[in-house]
C-alpha cells in the first residue's frame, strides 16, 4: 500500500511538472491560440494537484514518524538499562537530591533512618548543601505527596522533625520507628518511582542514583511495607500530637 501510494504522489508531481512547464513554453513563444480561454482551468487544475502532492507527502511523513516513534519505544523497552550515577560526596549527592526534587512530579519517598549521621554533617560545605535540600523538601512538599520514615537516632532528626511540623506542608507525611534495632538500615530516596537515590549507610558505602523504573519498584514495595507498619505522625494535615510529645521530650544523646 505505501509503495502504490508512493508511486501515485511521483505521478502526480510529474503531471504536474509537466503540464505547468508546457503551458509556460507555449504562452513564452507564443505558441498558444490568442483566443484561448483554458489559462485558469488549467490553472485550477494545477493548484488541485499540488494539493494532492502536499497531501500525499503529509501522509507519508505522518506514517513515517509513526513508524519511527515505534521503533524507538521498541528499542527502550527491550534496552532497559539503568541510568547510574556515582557521586563523590555529600554535598554533590545532597545538592542533586534537591534538585531532583523540585523537578518531581510524581511523589517522594524519603528513608531518614540509618543508625549513625556522617561525622562531616557539621562541616560547612555540608551544611550549605543540606540547608538547600531541607529547602527543596519544604517546597516539594507543598505540591506533591512527600512521606518519610524516621528512626530518630540521632538530635538532628528531632530538630528535622520540628521543621516540618512547624512549615505544615499538605503534601507531607510522615512515621517513625523506635531506636531499639541494631539491622543496618539502608538509606534512600525515591523520586516519581522513576529513580532511586542512595545515601551512605556505612562509612565505606557509595553515593549514587539509579534511574530505573523497574529497580524503581523493587524500592518502592520495600518502602511502602516499612511505611504500613510505621507509628504515623503526620498524614497530610493530620498531626499525632501524642507521638510527637514523646519523640520531642526525650530526643537522643549525639552519638
């Protein structure tokens, strides 16, 4: 079917060509009756088949963008490999975190739980980059679902929890676990369940992402199982205000 469609757009383009060049010659040298009349019939008939080349070729293009878009899903399907990404440290992880976030659109799940916070959190480096995610979190939280899971393990978290208490974002949820596990606990936040990005969990553990959509929900059914048997302290608008006196009266001692 292409192909006859392919030969009758040549056809017409050369019928055209051709009739357009006679009708020129003839009225150039004179060759044509002085009395003839057919100059806008022809003319018509021109402008008709020029349409009917434009239309033929639209059609073509059409097919022919159709066909290559499909290949191209085919061949993204069938590649489906991870987009990784390693970073160097804290402060590179954390300022692609933050900006990861506003660009979501989706949702986020967030894991702030591993036992021991990173000696370096103090430098000032670090505290630039992690008051620019903290800042990211409160907007994205104003447009979009956020939960995270607390272990309250350390002060900084207590005080992590009195800030997003205290900005009331709809879209901010949030549970926590007691401190009496010894389980490494992995670290990390996932974004439009598109991309996992993975923070330390041991002092010799790697920074990076993992942009995926299937490695994506392997993380996500284990962060919504760990979500449902959480202690809630906020669910959107709702605050547990006996949770919350409990974790605020008795925040733990800097390890």
């Amino acid at each position: 079917m292409r192909t006859i469609v392919k030969q009758i757009n040549i056809v017409v383009l050369f019928v055209v060509t051709l009739t357009a060049a006679a009708v020129s010659v003839g009225d150039l040298f004179g060759l044509l009756p002085d009395n003839w009349r057919g100059v806008p019939a022809v003319t018509l008939v021109l402008i008709a088949g020029i349409g009917l080349h434009i239309g033929i070729s639209h059609m073509s293009s059409e097919d022919f963008q159709t066909t290559a878009l499909g290949l191209l899903r085919k061949i993204e399907r069938e590649a489906r490999v991870p987009e990784i990404r390693v970073f160097e440290d804290s402060v590179e992880i954390e300022n692609y975190l933050g900006k990861r976030l506003l660009e979501a659109q989706k949702s986020v799940c967030d894991l702030s739980w591993k036992k021991n916070i990173s000696a370096g959190f103090s430098a000032s480096g670090r505290q630039l980059s992690h008051t620019y995610m903290d800042k990211c979190i409160a907007s994205t939280s104003d447009r979009i679902p956020y939960r995270e899971i607390f272990v309250f393990s350390d002060p900084r978290r207590v005080e992590k929890l009195r800030r997003r208490l205290r900005e009331k974002k709809k879209g901010y949820s949030c549970r926590y676990y007691r401190n009496d596990s010894e389980i490494p606990r992995l670290q990390f936040v996932i974004i439009d369940d598109t991309e996992v990005i993975f923070f330390a969990s041991a002092n010799d553990s790697p920074l990076c992402s993992v942009r995926n959509t299937e490695v994506a929900k392997v993380f996500r059914s284990y962060f919504d199982a760990a979500w449902a048997v959480a202690v809630p302290i906020k669910q959107g608008p709702v605050i547990h205000q006996q949770e919350v006196d409990s974790i605020l009266s008795s925040p733990p001692a800097v390890s």
